[in-house]
C-alpha cells in the first residue's frame, strides 16, 4: 500500500513538470524516499531557549518540517505562522505527528534571530540551527525554497515535497496521507 501510495505522490508531482529532464522533476526525485536526518538543533518555545531537543523524543511520528535557511524572510514566515494552525493543532493533540520548524539564520543574524524568537514568543517549539547543520546533513535537499517543505513518513523518509499554504491540492493530500497513515483523535 505505502509502495502505491508514493507512486501516486511522486506522479501527482512530477506530470505537472512536462519533462523528465526538468531541473525540478529532478529535485522531486531526488528527494522522495531519502531520510531526514536531524542532528542537535536549539528549541525555543514561548520565547525561552532550552538544552531539551524534543525533536528526537517521537521518532516514530509523521512529520511535516519548514524548514526556513538564510535566504528567506524568517521573521515574515514566522509571522505568519497561523497559516499553518490545522497543523500546528494535529501536533498539539496527536503524539503520532509532529510540525517542526527549523530556522537556519545566516551566522551575523543568529543573536537577532534569537532576540527576535524571544521576543515573539511563539506558542509553538521553533527550533534554531545555529551551525546550518541541517542542510549539511541533508545534502539531497535543493537550495530551492519550494523544496523546503516537506512531509516525512515514520522512519523520516520524505513522502510529500512542497508548502501546502495556499495549494488546495497539496493540503488534500497531506491530508489524505495523514488519515491513512496515523490515527486521527475524534
């Protein structure tokens, strides 16, 4: 079923693509089916900085990751977070997914980056890469920010690639993954 399943996901990606040879079809499979590694990353919640790395505590949950590196607007993203509130509730009330932001500030902006947390406070675990170490860990993931969003199965093995605030169609099969794949709280 899981093998059908992302078969279905990878061809709903790519037949939009047109070309086998399109840099974009490329990054899609090169992405599907490798594993997310996560190495020691420092959370804030509620704008207090902590030692605990929660990330490692469910590694057996589905897991849709934003990650946001030195080329985009973090604060922006951070700022429009309630965008993702159906996602951020599921993490809230299911220990089988969790919605994981990861922040990846260029060096000179960390100590902004990290007032700027502390003074949003965030009701929401961000976790902040300080050494880039996620992209350095995870080759396969492309510099392109669409690839920066993507679901992850059990073993954080990449099903689903692409931010699906504001794509109906993405947020129907994130959905439709989530519902086969964990179980749903009535």
């Amino acid at each position: 079923m899981m093998r059908i399943l992302r078969s279905i996901i990878l061809i709903l990606l790519v037949i939009p693509l047109n070309s086998c040879r399109h840099p974009l079809a490329q990054s899609v499979r090169g992405m599907i089916g490798c594993e997310v590694k996560f190495s020691y990353m420092e959370p804030c919640l509620d704008g207090y900085f902590s030692e605990d790395n929660n990330i490692y505590h469910n590694d057996s949950a589905v897991k849709l990751v934003v990650y946001l590196d030195s080329t985009q607007c973090q604060i922006c993203r951070l700022n429009n977070l309630e965008k993702y509130h159906e996602y951020i509730k599921l993490d809230k009330s299911n220990d089988q997914f969790d919605f994981i932001i990861i922040l990846s500030p260029p060096k000179d902006d960390y100590l902004h980056t990290k007032f700027l947390l502390n003074t949003m406070r965030l009701n929401h675990r961000v976790y902040l890469d300080s050494n880039q170490e996620f992209l350095f860990n995870n080759k396969f993931i492309p510099s392109d920010k669409r690839f920066h969003t993507f679901l992850l199965d059990m073993n954080n093995q990449v099903v689903i690639i692409g931010d699906p605030i504001g794509n109906q169609k993405l947020c129907e099969l994130i959905s439709r993954y989530l519902r086969e794949n964990i179980t749903m709280s009535e």
